[in-house]
C-alpha cells in the first residue's frame, strides 16, 4: 500500500499527465482540417505508409504522420492500423474513405474557382470537355495539344458520349465545353460556336464511284448503303430523300458513330452517308469524301451550360480552336 505521500505524488503526476495529454489532444482536435490534411490521407492511403507519402507530397514523415493524427483526432476514429510496417485502412477508415474524397474534390473544386477569379493558371485549373468518341480520338487531342501549349498545363477530363449524353452533361454542371448537333434536345444549353456540315459519301478510293465530283441519290442505287442509327435527324433526312428518289434498298450496315461507319467503309462494306466535319478525320483511312446531292445540312455546335458562368479554361479553350475547322 502506498502511504499519504507517495498517493499524493502520484495523483499530481497523473494529474500533470491528464492536463498535457488533454491540451495536446485539444490542440489536435481544435486544428483547422484543410486540404493538406485530405492530400495526406490520399497519399497514405495510396502508398500504404507515411515514409512514401511524404515523399509524395514533398513534405516531411513526421509532417505526414502529424496530418493523419490530426485528422483522425479531428473524426475521432482511427483510419488506419500498423500490419507488418504497412499502414492498412481500418473498417472505419473503409467506410469513411469515400466521404473524404468528396470533401477532397470539392475542396480542389473551390480552390481552382478561387484561382480562376484571380486570373491566373496553375495545374489545379480544370478543363472539362465532352466530344463523341469519333472526335475524342481523333480532333480532339490535337486541341488539346495545342492549347496546353499556349496556355500552358493545367489538368484536363474528356468525356465522350452521344449527343443527348453530352448535352445532359453539359446542362448539370459536369462539363464545361460540349460538342454536339443542332437541333439541341436539352434545356439550359447556350451555344457558343455553330460549324456548318454536309452529307457525304465515304467510300475507298477503289470503289467505282470514288472518281466522282458529286453523288446523287440516284448514284446509290445498287450500292450496299451504310447510315447512322435512326436517333439522328440526318437518319429521317435522308430516307425522306431517297423515298422521293425512288431509292427503297434498305441500308445494309448501320452504325452508331460516324467513325464506325467509315472504318465499315473502309473495309469495303458499302457507301458511309455521314457528316462532312466528322468525317473528314478519318480521311487516313484512304476513303474518298464525295458531297452528296441535293445537298443535306448538318450543323454542330460547342455548348456551355446557361446555369453556369463559362470558367476561364473554358473561354481559353474557345479561343484556341477559333481557327478550327
């Protein structure tokens, strides 16, 4: 049994150690949670230590250690466990690890917006863009190219959809510059450039027709046809045309991209009726480009979102490509 003296001893030392321990604790917990604190998570949890996060992050271990147990104070549950000097997500950290990534894109989301109003560039500015796949292999890294290359690098997501897809991408929010065709189908779209188009005939440069300076409807007859799906207003144009030609052959292919139907072509599968701007970047594939006649209008457009101011990359990304097509 300890006598009057040594209790006392000991309950002012347990006392000295509760006050430190709870100061430092407040201290953790009353710290600012920041972006520096969900980046530390993200790498941790990347490379399963502290060591390689820091490395990472360009800061040092005992900073990246400091951030976790800053964070998990802060949450109040820890997020990781110690296995084999490897740092593994607890079942809280699991199930916590989706909720702050949110917070980290928002986070980034709100940073860029800041940089955005001061006008300056950086790596954390944001691009979004949605084009169809035929133009997102094709036009569209070359666009990229060379804006990165006047404006210097900033973080870039392409998107790639039908038409209707891209538009509804573009009017929630989710891309800032969208690639599509007029009519437009989708509410709270604003166009900011229209392309003028036409339907040509793709086909190999050793098809009987390939010499050609014009088709007409009348051309086609006898030849295996390959069209758009029937969603597309070209699709009803040209059926339309080739009821009042007489024309009653039913297309032998359909495709769903204007790629897709001249890579068909190409192969020697028929005669590709599609959109002129598209198409002419499938020219490597050795097909002729023939304008169909009468002629049929197609027209194009890059739209941006009416509920959402254009972001600067946004209006940067316009002025690059103004001298395109």
């Amino acid at each position: 049994m300890f006598d009057f003296w040594q209790r006392r001893n000991l309950m002012r030392f347990r006392d000295r150690v509760t006050e430190r321990t709870g100061s430092w604790m407040a201290k953790t917990v009353s710290a600012a949670i920041s972006l520096k604190h969900i980046e530390a998570y993200d790498a941790i949890a990347a490379t399963g230590s502290t060591v390689a996060a820091s490395v990472e992050l360009g800061i040092s271990q005992s900073n990246a250690s400091r951030l976790l147990q800053q964070l998990e104070a802060y949450l109040g549950v820890r997020l990781f466990e110690r296995d084999k000097n490897r740092l593994s997500p607890t079942r809280e950290g699991l199930q916590l690890g989706p909720e702050i990534r949110i917070i980290s894109d928002r986070l980034r989301a709100l940073k860029t917006a800041a940089i955005e109003l001061e006008n300056g560039r950086s790596r954390d500015m944001l691009l979004r863009l949605a084009f169809p796949a035929s133009l997102s292999s094709t036009r569209v890294p070359k666009m990229i190219k060379a804006f990165l290359a006047t404006n210097g690098l900033m973080r870039v997501e392409i998107a790639s959809g039908s038409y209707l897809a891209i538009e509804r991408m573009i009017a929630d929010g989710e891309a800032d510059i969208g690639f599509s065709r007029l009519p437009l189908t989708t509410p709270g779209l604003r166009q900011e450039r229209t392309f003028r188009s036409r339907i040509v005939a793709a086909l190999p440069h050793t098809h009987a027709l390939a010499d050609r300076a014009r088709l007409s409807i009348a051309d086609l007859k006898g030849h295996d046809l390959i069209v758009l799906n029937r969603e597309r207003p070209v699709r009803h144009q040209l059926e339309a045309e080739f009821y009042r030609h007489g024309l009653r052959q039913r297309p032998l292919l359909e495709a769903h991209s204007v790629a897709s139907a001249c890579a068909l072509a190409a192969e020697g599968l028929g005669i590709a009726l599609v959109g002129d701007l598209i198409a002419r970047e499938y020219v490597n594939l050795s097909l002729a480009l023939i304008p169909l006649e009468p002629e049929l209008p197609v027209t194009y457009c890059l739209v941006s979102g009416e509920k959402y101011p254009l972001p600067k990359t946004a209006g940067l990304f316009l002025q690059s490509i103004a001298g395109w097509p």
